[in-house]
C-alpha cells in the first residue's frame, strides 16, 4: 500500500456487490451494475447530452453517445465526471482500467472517470444555477457511485461535502489505440473536475472491481511524469489534457485547491481537441475545439517550468489521423527532378561553393533563451534556406524578422491544411483572429493542423508569441498589421474553388499580394524603423510589393503539379485556358499529348514573373546595409535561376523541378552586392532568351522582357576616350618595355663578361 507501489486486480478477488456494497437503498434502487457486462452497461446507463453551452438536452444511451460514425464525427456531447483522489501525504491515485473495458481499455488514467445519469433517483443533473454556485451535488452523487462500483471506496470514506468541484473542460477522442485508426468509438464530454483527500486510505482499502479496473497505484508528481514519459504506457486522452494544461498547478498546493475557491471556475468551459494520435475515428474528425473557440482553447497551465505543454503529439507511438504524413498538401507524391549526383560532382565551381557554404561557421545557432532556442531550432528546420540568411542579420533585426517568419508560416500551414478544418467558415474565422489571438495569448496553442515541423510550430507557438512579446512596440505592430492583412486576404481564398487556378491575372495577383508582396511590405517597414534603411525604402510599398510577387509566382510556376494534386492550383485560368483547348481543364497541361501547348502556357506565365525583375533590381539597389541587402538578394537570384530551369522545361510537368544545391550555394556566395546581383540576373535573363523557341506565341514578349533585364544589368558603357585609352595603355607599355629592354642589354653583356 505505499507510495508507487502497483496493486494489480485478479478476476478472483471481487467480490459480490451484494456483500460489499453499503450504499444507502435509494443508491440501489437507482442504479446496479451487478452482474453486467461492459456491453450491457453501454445499453442500460443513461448519460446526460448536452449542447456546447452545457444545457441539457435529453437522456442518451451509453452506447449511442460513445460511437463514432460519418453520422457522428465526434460521438454525441454528454456530461461527465474526473476524480482525482489524494492520499494525506498528496498522493494522488491512479487507476489502470480493465482490458475488458469497451473505450479505451488498459490505459493509465486518473482515479475514476465517468458520467452522471439522466433520471436518477438520487438526483445527478446539475441545474445552471447548482453548476454558478460551485456545488454540482449531482456530479458529487454519481462520483461516490462510482468509487464504490469501480475501487469499492464506501460513501462513508468520501462524504460529499469533502469534494471539491474546479471546472469544467469539454474534449473529445476517438481511440484510435485500441480500435485502429477508423474507430467506431470515443468520447465527446463536458468533463467535471473533482478533487477530494482522503486521509488514511491505502492501496489495501481498494476492492477494484475486475471488469472496470486492471491496476491502481498512488503517485507523487515527480513518479506520475516518469511514467507518462514511458512510451511503454498508455494513457487516456482526457488525463493527458488535464495533466497538460491543469493539473500540476492544481497539484501544487492541494489544501489551498481543495480548501478555497482560488482555483474555482464555474463560468468558463475550457475546450481542447484531443492530440493527433487520438483524432480520426470512424468519422474521420479533425480539430475543431481549438478552432472553433480560439480564445478559451489555450494551454492554461502548462507543465513545463518556462511554460508550454509536454505534449507527446510527436511521439512514435503516434498512429492516428495525419500520423504518416511528414509535410503539408502533395509534398511527398509528386517526384522531384535532380541531376545525378555524378554529373553534380563534375561542376566543380559549385561542389567548392557547396563546401565553402557548410565550412562557414554558423551564427545565432544557440540562446540561453530557451523560448528564442525554440524559435531557431524551427526555423531551421521549416526552411533552412531562409534560416542561413536570416540569422545573418543584423542585431537589431534577426530575431525580429525570425518571428515575423515564424508566424506567417503558422498562418499559413493553417490556410494551407485542406484536412484539418471541418468547415470553411471555422477556418476563415481562425485566419481573421490569428494576429489578435496568437500574439495575445502568451499561452495559446494549436494542435492537429499541418503536419511535421509545421504542425510542431503550432502545437508550440507560445514560445514564439512569448518572443515576440520581448520586440518593440513599434515592430510588434508592424508583425500584427501584416499579419491581419494576410489572414483577412487568405479568408478571400478559402471559399474559392481553385482546383482549376485563379480565374484572373488579377485574382492572380492579388493572391500573391496577399501571401507574399505583403510581406515584402512588412521587412520594408522593418528595415526602415531598425534606422539600418532609410525611410524611402519603406514608402515605396509597390516596388517592396514587386520583390515578394517576384518569389510567389516563381513558386506557383515551379509546383504546377504538387498543386494540381492537391486541389489547390494558382495558375490563373485568363492564361492556360488558351492552352489547354481539349478538355478545358487544368490537369489538362500534364498530358503527353498536350506538351507543346503546355510549355507555351508555362512559358507565358514565366514571361509575365520576369515583368517584376526591374521594380526588385530597383529594390536591391535603394538598400544600404550589406546583412539587409543580402538577406533580400539571396531570395531574388534563386528565383531568377529557378524560372531559367523552368523555362520550356517539360520536366515541370511531371515533377517539381529545383535547381542544383551546387548552384544555390554559388549563388548565396556571388550574391553581395548590387553589381553581383545584376551580373547573376544579366547571365539568366540571357539564358532564358537563348531558349526562345522565336515560333512561338509568346516569343516577342519573352525576348522583350529578357532584353529590358539585359539592358538594366549591362556593364556601364564606356566613352570613345576610355575606349581609345585602353587600347593605347597596353602598346604604350609594350613599346616602353621594348625600349628599356634595348638600352639596357649592352651593359647587361659587358656586367656578364
């Protein structure tokens, strides 16, 4: 009966109820679980469904509440119960339920768990105003019920008086563990929490009951966290949450928990979806708490010492919904076209380069910060090219541009997740809410969205808002506003149906405008109150417009096909239409026998991106600061390099189609200043111009859009006397050394001699 000591339950050690049982007869009278099994109790109980405010509905069979169907993605909402029992010394006591149990069986959870019942005699539906008052006897009622029945705790031993009611927290969790990924059962609850200490009591007091309980075991905090760190273990979703986001604040000082009303909340119902590994189901659910009430759904109480959850979404024992899938959308099923590595190896100027980039010591790889180590740690790993030229930065502005990319990433693994939002309207309210409710809640957080790192980013983002809490006033309302902008923008998109593209070049553009030339506007704004760029670099927001279309529309052209696939294109319908004059359809353009007329349609949406290089060149060339200048060219040059491997390439039809990592890091290297940088676009633009196929539809535009980014880049001309003076320096100096050489060769014989 000590601490940490397991008893575990034989079949043979229960019991009739009939002897043990000393409830008072309205108990038996209401309710008898005697001799039935776990699927004629499913039948008989009947639990309290309620809607999402708590109000009582109607009586709903067990059974009926706890499937997971198409019909019923999330089982039917009910009132439930969590005890959480301690002993005098603060131990708190945890039960194993039985393998025989329906949902979730065999997995560790909290002392009993389970549901008030409509009708009963002894009274267990608390009103509204039993609920304000903090009193919820009915909840108490069907608690002391259950203790009995399932660890064989007599009523004496727990009065109702000594129960302390905290909260409520709605959930659900389909369980997915036991089931499989498609399970037909879950729980959905409006769960009450209620604490209670019971001194004396020891594990040899128990009586589990073998068809309810398989172990019981009393634990302080530090052995609970040892064991939930155990992936050997499983435990129940509803305890987890609690565990998460309650339960060690509560756990801290149980005479003030249980004694005072410190912790009493009787008017806010807190609301979580469960961790990935518990969504899915037999009707396929996805977040929809955290969305649905961002402002409530927060990690109240993390468990963390610096704050944040320890949610174990990340683990391998991971199995349920979007478990496999490691990137967001088509990332995965579309091939990428690479150069064997044999031919890669022969561009010796770009394996120097590829070596130089990875000897080059690394900068801001470590904070004592641990919130600002977060943030780097993801930053590169969602995008490690962005990363190397970030973190390069100078000081007063790397860590501010970090988390302006942090949270727009956010902002858009959320628009980008196709699976995860049940309704458009839920998702459009989340992107409009994000900058106020992300960057408020210094505890907020979001689970189930997005997939990989990105999802790692949301299910973590209170380190980031933490951060950002740390910047200036001035840059926390630069990242705000761009942030606003960009979810209201994307809302737009939401409803749309871009399985086929945008509709127009202007739709086109403004879609781009939205997720990208905003923040070109946002890091102009910032360089300028950095006081590292003037405040000309600012007002000129269509230029900085110019540099962030220039890079979306680069990445539209290049994942025609990983945006087919996905069912979210962008190339604009106004252009390809003209194109694919068969089926009129966009997957039209990946047919073999559509390749001309596929490569003409691609070529004029690189032509139309090309528009955009002088207001960048313009850009690049008003920048001061060589960390700043850098930071924008780098981006500015792949993308050139980009359209050249993309031009008239048919392989963008069949994969996704990248340029060589030799040729990026030669790039990042040549890429310092402005006349580098208008040597790169100068050798591309003529590139691109040699492969104009002069036949086709669009070939004047592209040649003119090649010759206009040719004549920007050229080498200064120089004047009829430079001209004159280069040639006559060399014969000058070949004359005179001509000359020297004769005069001085007799006394060079006769020194010999």
């Amino acid at each position: 009966g000590g601490a940490h000591t397991t008893l575990r339950i034989p079949c043979e050690s229960y019991h009739s109820r009939e002897s043990q049982q000393q409830q008072v007869g309205t108990m038996r009278k209401t309710w008898n679980g005697d001799g039935l099994t776990q699927e004629e109790l499913m039948i008989q109980d009947q639990c309290i469904a309620v809607d999402e405010n708590d109000k009582i509905l109607r009586p709903i069979s067990k059974k009926e509440s706890h499937i997971f169907s198409p019909a019923q993605p999330r089982g039917i909402l009910h009132r439930a119960f969590s005890v959480f029992l301690f002993n005098e010394h603060g131990e708190l006591l945890l039960q194993q339920r039985a393998a025989s149990k329906i949902t979730f069986p065999s997995v560790w959870t909290n002392t009993c768990c389970s549901h008030p019942l409509y009708g009963n005699e002894l009274g267990e539906m608390d009103s509204d105003e039993e609920i304000l008052a903090g009193t919820v006897n009915g909840a108490k009622r069907a608690a002391i019920r259950k203790l009995d029945h399932e660890l064989g705790i007599k009523a004496h031993q727990i009065p109702i008086e000594n129960f302390k009611f905290l909260t409520r927290l709605q959930y659900w969790a389909a369980d997915t563990i036991t089931h499989g990924p498609e399970s037909p059962w879950g729980e959905t609850e409006i769960d009450f929490i209620l604490f209670i200490r019971v001194p004396g009591i020891t594990l040899n007091d128990l009586s589990p009951h073998p068809d309810e309980v398989e172990a019981v075991k009393f634990v302080t905090l530090p052995k609970l966290k040892e064991m939930m760190a155990d992936s050997k273990l499983l435990w129940s979703p509803w305890f987890t949450i609690i565990v998460e986001r309650f339960l060690v604040h509560w756990w801290q000082d149980l005479d003030t928990t249980i004694n005072t009303n410190k912790f009493l909340d009787v008017h806010n119902i807190h609301r979580f979806d469960p961790p990935p590994q518990f969504m899915g189901g037999g009707g396929f659910a996805g977040p929809y708490l955290n969305l649905a009430y961002p402002t409530i759904a927060t990690n109240l109480y993390p468990i963390t010492a610096t704050g944040g959850s320890t949610s174990k979404t990340s683990s391998s024992r991971t199995k349920g919904f979007l478990a496999a899938k490691k990137k967001q959308g088509a990332y995965g099923k579309v091939k990428t076209h690479s150069e064997p590595v044999l031919l890669q190896l022969a561009r010796v100027n770009e394996v120097v380069a590829a070596c130089k980039v990875l000897l080059k010591p690394k900068t801001r790889q470590f904070d004592s910060d641990p919130n600002v180590q977060f943030c780097i740690d993801m930053l590169c790993k969602v995008s490690r090219s962005f990363a190397a030229v970030i973190l390069q930065l100078p000081e007063q502005l790397w860590k501010e541009v970090m988390v302006f990319y942090l949270v727009l990433r956010a902002l858009d693994t959320v628009e980008d997740d196709m699976e995860a939002f049940p309704q458009n309207g839920t998702k459009i309210q989340f992107l409009r809410s994000f900058f106020h409710v992300a960057l408020e809640d210094k505890n907020w957080s979001m689970s189930g969205v997005g997939q990989g790192d990105e999802a790692t980013v949301l299910e973590h983002f209170w380190r980031i808002t933490r951060v950002f809490k740390t910047l200036s006033p001035n840059m926390q309302r630069i990242i705000k506003d761009i942030t606003q902008q960009m979810g209201e923008g994307m809302s737009e998109f939401v409803g749309k149906d871009l399985g086929q593209g945008t509709q127009t070049i202007e739709e086109y553009n403004r879609y781009c405008h939205f997720v990208a030339g905003l923040v070109g506007i946002g890091l102009s704004a910032m360089f300028s109150a950095s006081g590292l760029e003037s405040e000309l670099v600012n007002e000129r927001k269509e230029i900085s417009n110019s540099m962030g279309l220039f890079l979306q529309k680069t990445n539209i052209i290049r994942d025609y096909l990983e945006d087919y696939v996905d069912g979210r294109a962008f190339w604009p319908m106004e252009v390809w239409q003209k194109y694919a004059t068969t089926t009129h359809k966009l997957g039209e353009l990946a047919e073999p026998a559509a390749r001309t007329r596929a490569l003409e349609c691609l070529n004029e949406l690189v032509t139309n991106a090309l528009g955009h290089v002088p207001e960048c060149l313009e850009y690049l060339a008003a920048l001061k600061d060589p960390g700043v200048f850098q930071f924008c060219a780098i981006p500015q040059v792949m993308a050139i390099a980009t359209l050249d491997k993309c031009y008239n390439n048919p392989d963008v039809f069949t994969g996704v189609v990248k340029i060589r990592k030799g040729t990026a890091c030669d790039l990042m290297l040549t890429s310092s200043n402005i006349h580098q940088v208008r040597y790169i676009f100068h050798r591309f633009a003529k590139s691109i111009a040699a492969k104009v196929d002069t036949r086709s539809p669009g070939a004047q535009n592209t040649q003119a859009a090649c010759q206009r980014i040719i004549d920007l880049t050229a080498p200064p001309r120089q004047s009829w006397f430079s001209n004159c003076l280069s040639l006559l320096v060399p014969g000058v100096l070949l004359l005179t050394s001509a000359f020297a050489a004769q005069r001085f060769q007799p006394r060079l014989l006769k020194w010999r001699q």
